[in-house]
C-alpha cells in the first residue's frame, strides 16, 4: 500500500524542493491550504503524515476547532511534522506535547526534512491502522480486524471514545455491563489482556494504571 502524506504549507518553492526529495513510487503525496481541508478533498486517503506550517498549525488551534483537530489526526494515528520560519522554544514544546513527532526549521536542509520523513514512514510501516468515528462509534481499519466478542467490542470503543484519558473501571463497568452488575471487576482485566493479544501489531497502546484505571493511546 502507498504512503501519503499532506503538505499544508503556503511556501511554494519549499514545498516544491521538499516533493522533489520524497519522489518515491510508493509514496503519495496531496496538498491543501488548510488542515480542516483534507477530510474534504481526500475523503477515502489513508493520511499517514502531515507536513505542516508553524502558522497554519498554530492558527487552526488557536482560532479553530481544537477538538475536531484533536480528535481527526489522533483517532486516526496520523503523525504531524511542523515547520517554523524562526525558532521558538514555547512552540516546539506545544508541538511535542500535542503529539507531533518532528519540529523542524524551514531553513533546515530540505534533504534532511526529507529523510526524516522517510525514517518516520518506515518506522510506522509494520503496523495495522486501527481507527475509530467517534459521530458514528464505529471501529474499522486498513485490514480485516480479528473477531472481537461483544464485550471486547464495547470495552474498547469505550477506550477509544476516551483516547488518551485514563478511564475508571467502574466507569467502563458502568458503560459495558450496566448498573446492575454484581461481578467481579477484575473482568476488565481479563478483556483487556485479551485485546492486547488480538490487537498486537496495530497503532494503539493499551496500559493498565493500577487502583487508577485504563488508558488508550494511538502509536502512530
């Protein structure tokens, strides 16, 4: 399967110089002036990375709907690389903390920009894409998905529904098995070892904190 990656940047001769350097056959690349745009104008695309300017990422955050943003590249395990004009500490770090893999200076080799990308695709390209449509709770993703029973079902869309929260388990009690439910709650833990063996190998990381609750995280 191609790569495709989304360059969101408004300098047309980088972008330019920069496609030159990831000229590849199996990688595909789009172009949109906005983030908010790429649902729209590649509705079915697997994205697997966004190439995104300081200004259009920091502007959409501040001044657009961070959830959606939040929400569309997260849930759907895509990374993000951003490029800044001029360097500053403050935005390098809500970069890293929002959850993008690269930070990198426009004035940065193109070549090295290039590879970095290319290190980025191959290190993401063993795993299986699991994603989730929080409007329609529903899990799909790239390859057949292994049999879940109902309960494995439901305790991960809960997971997912939360992704990067620690959730209770009496909460996910709550939500699976009702009110009513005089068991055990060590159930969960028995769900949840059995999702981690039959999602090995997908973009998520499910971590049990102890007396706290259950967390799931996208890998990339």
């Amino acid at each position: 399967m191609d790569r495709f990656i989304v360059l969101c940047d408004h300098d047309f001769v980088w972008v330019t110089e920069l496609k030159e350097e990831l000229d590849d056959e199996k990688i595909s690349i789009g172009y949109v002036d906005s983030i908010d745009d790429i649902e729209s104008i590649f509705p079915d695309a697997v994205v697997d990375i966004i190439v995104c300017s300081a200004i259009e990422f920091y502007s959409f955050i501040e001044y657009e709907d961070t959830n959606y943003l939040y929400k569309y590249i997260l849930n759907n395990g895509i990374s993000v690389m951003v490029i800044a004009d001029e360097y500053s500490e403050s935005d390098e770090i809500n970069a890293l903390k929002f959850g993008c893999f690269d930070y990198q200076l426009r004035s940065a080799s193109v070549k090295a920009v290039a590879q970095r990308i290319k290190n980025r695709l191959a290190n993401t390209s063993g795993k299986k894409r699991l994603y989730f449509d929080n409007n329609t709770n529903s899990i799909y993703s790239d390859v057949d998905l292994p049999k879940l029973t109902k309960r494995e079902n439901a305790v991960l869309k809960v997971l997912l529904s939360n992704e990067g929260s620690t959730v209770e388990k009496s909460i996910i009690l709550q939500k699976v098995w009702g009110e009513n439910f005089k068991g055990n709650i060590r159930v969960i833990d028995t769900i949840i070892k059995q999702l981690r063996q039959k999602l090995s190998g997908y973009n998520i990381k499910i971590i049990t904190y102890y007396g706290i609750g259950v967390s799931l995280s996208f890998t990339g």
